[in-house]
C-alpha cells in the first residue's frame, strides 16, 4: 500500500527503482521477442516523460515551500527572541522584558507600550528559563533593539531573530559545517537570512537548506567510519558467544 508519508521526492526514487527492476526484466525477455523490444522503446519513452514530469513537479513543491515559508518570515519581522532571562512564577513579561531592554541593552526610550504581545516559550523548565518571544509595535523599536544587542556581550543574555523551522534548521546546519561563529544573522531589511564566512574568505547568504548544499556540499562519510559500527557489532557478538561458552 502506498505509503502517504512518503515525500514527493522519495515517491520519485521508489518509483525509479521500480522502473529500473522493470526495465531489467523486459530487456531480458526482449532478446528472442520483437513485440517485446517494441514494448520496452515504448516503456523507456514513458519513464524519461514520468520522470521529468515528477522533477518539475518537485521544483514546483519547493518554490511553493520557499515562498511560504518568505511569507511566514515576513510576519516574524516584528518579533524577537531574548534568551538567558532568570524566570519567576507569575511575572509580568512585558515588565520583564521592558527591565532587559533598559537596563541591559540600553535602549532607555523603550517601556511596555512598545510591546504588542510577549510570552514564554515552551513548557515550564525549572532546571532552565525559557525564552521570551517579543513582538513590538513597529519595525524601528525592533531594529533599535536588535542593534543594540552588543551591550549583552559578557551577560547570559542573547537575543536573536525568530526563525522559521526551515531557516532555523538552516541555520544550524551551517554552524555544524562551519562553525558557530562563521554563521550569523543580521540583515536589517532581509529579515531571517543566514550569513556564511566560508574558510577562503568568501562570504554567503543563504536561507535555505537547498541554498546551503551550493555553498557547502555534505562530505562523503569515510568508508572506516561505515565500517566501524558493524566492526564494533561483530565484536560484541564474539564477546557473547565466548561468555556463552564458558557457561
């Protein structure tokens, strides 16, 4: 039964894969039969149109996911995320993060009415504080805050952009490829893209993970480190039959 879950693109592989084993097949049995050679020029003809129809429509599906996901950043371009903030039992955020905003990022213009909405996020930690997300009445008094986070340096207080899910997995993906402090984001006018200081100087801005895969494409895995787990497993086994054995 097909299996719904499956993404478009791994329908795409299965279905190659069967075409493929098909392919074999007919291509055996065409060699004494010329109906069967005619079927199989025929079958080939239906597989290169299946495929390149399934190709465009995969790049349909990602434009649309880009473009949402453009839309869903867009409505986040009001809203901080301020992290490290000491959490107590029913207290005022916006109190909370109106002290933060003056007391530690300097912004002394900056009260409560700036806020439209502000939280906690996730469920309740005692062992950590949850981040507070902010959204503010207008683009300028986020700026002025954002901009304004370099007097946290020192502090266990850091502020950051509100990423999407796509963006946010983006963004750590970089950081395990290049390091925590070759990526960043910044932009003032572009909101949620990540910057890539490469190690030959060169610098990127990319928001997907399709966009990462061009600048930095995953390393192949070593054929030691394949071979290691099933090296270690065959050893564990040995270590059991022995054990066995000797009771």
């Amino acid at each position: 039964m097909y299996n719904q879950k499956l993404s478009l693109q791994d329908t795409r592989a299965e279905f190659a894969q069967r075409m493929e084993e098909f392919e074999k097949r007919l291509q055996k049995a065409s060699s004494s039969n010329s109906d069967t050679t005619a079927i199989a020029e025929d079958f080939a003809t239906f597989k290169e149109f299946t495929l390149k129809s399934l190709a465009a429509l995969q790049h349909q599906v990602d434009l649309l996911v880009l473009e949402v996901d453009r839309q869903e950043m867009r409505s986040r371009k009001r809203i901080l995320l301020i992290h490290g903030v000491p959490e107590a039992r029913q207290e005022d955020t916006a109190s909370v993060v109106e002290g933060v905003v003056v007391d530690q990022l300097k912004v002394i213009d900056f009260t409560a009415a700036n806020i439209s909405r502000c939280h906690r996020m996730g469920r309740l930690n005692s062992a950590k504080s949850r981040p507070i997300l902010v959204k503010m009445c207008d683009t300028g008094i986020r700026d002025k805050i954002w901009f304004a986070k370099t007097n946290l340096k020192g502090s266990s207080i850091t502020v950051s952009e509100f990423l999407t899910k796509l963006r946010h997995d983006t963004f750590m993906m970089a950081r395990q490829r290049f390091g925590v402090k070759k990526c960043w984001s910044r932009d003032i006018y572009l909101y949620g893209f990540i910057h890539i200081l490469c190690p030959d100087g060169s610098k990127h801005r990319v928001s997907s993970l399709a966009e990462l895969e061009k600048v930095a494409p995953p390393r192949p895995v070593p054929e030691q480190q394949k071979i290691a787990p099933q090296v270690k497993d065959n050893v564990a086994a040995s270590k059991t039959r022995r054990a066995n054995v000797k009771k």
